[in-house]
C-alpha cells in the first residue's frame, strides 16, 4: 500500500467509524430477538466499538474471548 493509498484507507476508516457509532437505527439482528430478559441482562456488557476494514478480530487457534455483534456492516469468517 502507497502512503497516498495508506491515508486514503484511513479518510475511509475513519468514516465507516463515524457512520458505525452514529448510525441511529444500528440494531443486530440476533440480539434484537433475544427475549427482554435476555437482552437486559446482556446490556450491561455491551459496548459498541468501530472496526477498520480488514482487521483481523480472531486467528486461528486463538482463544475466543470476544464476541462481536455487527450493527450497520458485516464480519466474514474464513475458513
């Protein structure tokens, strides 16, 4: 990546973050059809965060010790 490209990925990152954290109607499928219960008691550990493109959130082998819940964009896993 070029340094021109390099600060154009991160105009762009910086963006998605604004659009992630902002976004007024950012809910995830799976936990809105938690029951109430479910979903309060959860609350309390959850906290919205942003991603940049491409990041790599669990290698293989890894202890998972974060689970992730994407509101406004997708995570792909490869396997």
């Amino acid at each position: 990546m070029t340094a021109t490209s390099s600060a154009r990925q991160s105009r762009f990152d910086k963006s998605l973050a604004q659009k992630e954290t902002s976004a007024p109607d950012a809910s995830n499928f799976l936990l809105d059809r938690l029951p109430g219960v479910v979903r309060n008691r959860l609350g309390a550990q959850l906290a919205p965060i942003s991603l940049s493109l491409g990041q790599i959130l669990h290698k293989p082998g890894d202890k998972i010790r974060t689970l992730y819940f994407p509101t406004t964009r997708m995570i792909s896993v490869k396997i």
